[in-house]
C-alpha cells in the first residue's frame, strides 16, 4: 500500500504483517471473547510503517 506522502507497506515483505498484529493487540485485548473481531487498520498504518523503516 502507498499513501500521498509515499510511505509504502509491503504485505509480502516478512514480518509486517506481525507488526501489523502487534499494533492491533491492545485494541483486540478489549474483545478478546469474540471470535472474529473487524478492525479498521488504517489507523495504524503510520506505527507500522514506522517500525517496519526503523528495522
């Protein structure tokens, strides 16, 4: 994925979608008794992107 300011989030690129998962954790914590949660993961784009150009 790219966004304008072209910051860019490979899916394929291993490890990303871990980042992705950890970023969500503390959101899926508070619903831990659902079987399937849906969660809007453009607003942790930026933390992800940033862990993924910090590694």
């Amino acid at each position: 994925m790219r966004l304008p300011d072209h910051s860019c989030l490979n899916l394929y690129e291993p490890g990303t979608v871990r980042r992705l998962l950890d970023a969500v954790a503390p959101t899926s914590a508070l619903f831990a008794s659902d079987q399937v949660i849906e969660v809007d993961g453009w607003q942790y784009f930026d933390a992800v992107v940033e862990m993924v150009t910090a590694a």
